[in-house]
C-alpha cells in the first residue's frame, strides 16, 4: 500500500476545540492547520493557537472579520483584512503565518490578484464534507462524506465545530488503515517537491499542480 497525504485545514477558529482536535489528530503522529479569524484572537485564544503551534500544527489567515472580500470597496480593505490576523499572531505568538484560505472561499479577479501580490498561496476545498458547517449536519453525514472523496493531495476545508470533531473519532482510524498520513499544507507541498506554490488560485488538490 503507497503511502497517501492529505491536509485538514480546520477553519473558523481559534476555539476551546483546539485544543480536542490537535490531541485527536497528534495521537496518531499527524498534524493539520486551522485557518483562523483575527478579530477571535485574544489572551484566551492565543493559549490555542500556542498550542496548535507547539503540536507543529500550522496556522492560516482567514481574514480579520470574516466578510466576503468580494464586497469589499478598494484594494487596501482586502489587504487589511487578510493581512491583520497575520500581524497580530506574529505580534503575540511570534509566529509567521505563511498561507491564507479565503472567507467562503469566495473571490473575483481583484481579490485573486491581490492575494498573488502578498504572495499568499491559497488553500481550497477539496474533499466533500457535505455542508459539515452547518448546524443541520450530523457527525454521521461528516463521515460519510469524507470517506467517499478523500484522494490523496486533497487540502481539506472543515471547522472547528462539534460535530466535525466527533467524526474525526471514526475518521481518523480509517484513513491510518487506508495508508493515509495528515499533514500541514506546507508539509504536503514539501513531500510533492512543490517549492514555487502558484498563487492567485484555490489550491484543492496538490496533485493539480503538479
Ligand atoms: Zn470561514
């Protein structure tokens, strides 16, 4: 059986669910990321974050008030926006946050050549998790999803909810039997010798860029 990567970009966040997941996901030896929003930092959530980051776990921008950039008025309100959360977590964590996902991964022409030109790769959406957001949802729906798309090189779009957190128990062990391995997008752009990471796109899959 080849060995097979994927990344869990955990989004939304930082949350007391932190620090659940990093302890399910690290049990096996893997690792994943959390694409955060700036305007949830504070001194409690910052304990997350420090501990995500001591588990190697990476941290990604997810804006600052998690709005659609596509409404916003000018150029420098997209920068501000994605740019804020990465200042602050250098600030307070000395941390450097090197990839962003954008809010509802929505985007137009400005938006895209925006993030090119602050050189932020963007992580997509590339397993289905059928709607796992919302409130609708169950654990077992998550499951189901996930199983019957994951691929190897897929970057993952999930959250740091609940529900997501109670399928990662049925998940994880499956994807160890089938020979996968979690790790952190910069991670999986190393194992693919991916140094030039191409921006101004969603990034679903590694493999599409190879
Ligand atoms: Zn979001």
């Amino acid at each position: 059986m080849s060995q097979k990567y994927m990344s869990f970009i955990f989004d939304d966040g930082p949350n007391a669910l932190v620090y659940e997941m990093v302890d399910k996901i690290s049990a096996y030896g893997w690792k994943a990321g959390f694409a955060i929003i700036g305007k949830k930092i504070n001194d409690e959530t910052q304990n997350q974050l420090r501990y995500a980051i001591d588990h190697g776990f990476q941290i990604v921008s997810h804006g600052w008030n998690h709005v659609n950039l596509c409404e916003l008025n000018s150029k420098q309100e997209i920068v501000d926006e994605m740019l804020s959360p990465i200042v602050e977590v250098k600030r307070r964590l000395n941390y450097d946050i090197k990839m962003a996902r954008l809010p509802f991964i929505a985007y137009n022409d400005l938006v895209m050549q925006t993030m090119a030109e602050l050189k932020l790769p963007l992580l997509g959406h590339g397993i289905n998790t059928d709607n796992e957001w919302s409130s609708e949802t169950t654990p077992e729906r998550i499951i189901n999803a996930v199983l019957n798309s994951i691929s190897d090189g897929a970057v993952a779009c999930m959250h740091l909810l609940n529900n997501t957190s109670k399928a990662l128990d049925v998940i994880l062990p499956e994807l160890k039997k089938q020979g996968y391995t979690l790790v952190t997008a910069e991670e999986l752009f190393r194992i693919k010798n991916i140094e030039n990471i191409p921006l101004g796109i969603n990034i679903n899959n590694i493999n599409q860029i190879l």
